[in-house]
C-alpha cells in the first residue's frame, strides 16, 4: 500500500511540474486617437492586442482612454501583470491618482509598464520616470546619516526644450555646517529638443544582444516610416540601452531603454506614430513579446 502511495504521489508531482504555466497577463491601453484609422483597420491598440493574442502564454485585454474609469478600473489594474501604454494629446484625461495606483504596482513588483512612443508624457510614466530619480538621489547620498538628508524637487518642465537645456534630472547639493546635505532635485522633463513627423525611414540597431528584450532581434533592422525625436531626452539613465535610432539627417535616439523602479520593470520603446503602421513590422511586435515575457524573468 505504502508503494502504491509513493507512486500516486509521483505521478501527481509529474503532472504539476508538467503543468503549463499560467498565461502572462496585458493589457494594452490606447488612447484611440481618430488619426490612428490612416494605418490600422481598429485602432493601434487593437491591433497590438490582435497581433499577440495568438502567441502563446499570453492573455491579452485591449482597453482605452473612454472605456469606464479610463480603462484603469481596479479589477483592471489588478488583473495585469503588463501593461503597454499608447497615448499623445490627452495624457492629462487620466488622473493623477490613477497613474500613481500603477506605480505602486511597478514599485511593488506586480505589475511592469511598458510605454510606446508618445506616452513619453503619459502620466503613470512620467510619475515612473519622477520616481526612478528620487531612487537615484537616495542611492546617491546613501552614506548621509538619518535626518541629515534634506531633499526638495523642482517638477519636470512640460514642455520642448533648447537643446543646450539643462539636462534633467539634475540636482543641486549644498552641505551645511550642523552637517546637513540639502539636494534640489530637478525632476525628469521626459522630453527631447527635437522631433519630426514627416514619416523619413530609422534604422534601429541593438546594442545589448544579450538583453531579454533584443531575443531574436537582427542586429539592425529599417523602419520605413516613423517619426523622428531627436537627443538628448530627459530621462534618469537607464539600467539597460537595448538599442539606437538614427536618420539619415544625422539624429539619434535612445529609443529602447529599461528600468528598475523599486522591485519591477519600465521599458520605453520609441518608434511609432498614430498614422504610420510601426506596429504591423514583426521586428517590433517581436521586441514587445520580448518585453511582456521579461516580466516573469
């Protein structure tokens, strides 16, 4: 009896250990914009979500801006274990509240953000970007004893600047005699000098190879319609840059880039525009598969 046991009880650890794991849960948020109809059929959104769903071990919801609490209801927002985030003109339409509910996800590791293109200034990515500096300065002055750290921030500016800005983040440091360190924290603009849409061709080469998001990536690769943003951008430096942009006319961008935000993920993937089909090329739905499987890595 006692063998016979041993071997029921094998065999159910053979099938648990068999067992496929649970999907990766996405969802892709858009804000929809009428301009995106000139090059997908329904919506980008839609489009990246049609495209994925049928890779396996992925779950995927499309959501928008007009659906019921912005798309970001609660049950939405705890269901995700990625969320992929596309917008431009009406980043202000999603509340701060919202934006810092999924940060408090990213921070705690459940939930990883990946922003396309023009959610540069989206709000849960520019609270994302805001946080990632604060993390930056603490690690920075780490050695500064308890209550002697004294720190004010100064808000990203919103809005294009000169290329010879100040780049953000930045900070000013001033040390008191009593031994106080006080820093003014100049947060992130998120923004860059330069942009242009009139749809020219990017080359994008991978810099990182051996990152997770550049798997089965070719070492170069064109996009033969994209807008062009230009460096610098004004984003904390980024634990890993996966790959470059650059035109013909001479620009660049640092257009993959990935952070740690407390225990979880950011991605930024640059190329797009709302009427060019970036996201029908298989070089970049294959670098955000890439992205959404890093989650559980």
């Amino acid at each position: 009896m006692l063998s016979l046991l041993v071997v029921a009880s094998s065999l159910a650890t053979t099938r648990a250990d068999s067992a496929e794991p649970a999907p990766i849960r996405v969802v892709i948020w858009d804000e929809r914009q009428p301009e995106q109809k000139q090059a997908y059929d329904t919506f980008l959104g839609n489009e990246i979500a049609a495209r994925l769903s049928g890779r396996p071990g992925i779950e995927v919801r499309s959501v928008a801006l007009d659906d019921a609490e912005q798309g970001l209801a609660p049950e939405i927002l705890d269901w995700a274990e990625v969320i992929v985030w596309w917008s431009h003109r009406r980043n202000h339409d999603v509340p701060v509240e919202k934006a810092r509910q999924i940060v408090e996800r990213v921070r705690a590791g459940r939930t990883m953000y990946v922003g396309l293109h023009s959610a540069h200034w989206a709000r849960p990515f520019t609270e994302l970007m805001d946080e990632r500096a604060r993390e930056d300065v603490r690690r920075q002055f780490a050695d500064v004893p308890e209550g002697k750290l004294v720190i004010t921030e100064v808000p990203g500016l919103r809005k294009v600047p000169a290329r010879d800005a100040r780049f953000t983040p930045a900070t000013d440091v001033a040390k008191k005699p009593d031994g106080t360190v006080a820093v003014t924290l100049h947060l992130p603009g998120c923004i860059f000098p330069r942009f242009r849409n009139d749809g020219k061709p990017s080359t994008v080469k991978v810099l990182a190879g051996d990152h997770p998001l550049a798997a089965g990536l070719p070492a170069e690769f064109t996009l033969p319609q994209t807008e062009m943003y230009d460096e610098p951008y004004h984003v904390p430096e980024p634990d890993a840059l996966v790959a470059e942009e650059t035109w013909e006319a001479g620009e660049r961008f640092r257009s993959v880039m990935a952070w740690r935000v407390g225990a979880g993920k950011v991605v930024y993937i640059r190329p797009g525009h709302e009427t060019f089909p970036v996201w029908k090329n298989d070089h970049m739905l294959r670098l955000l598969e890439n992205a959404i499987r890093w989650q559980r890595r």
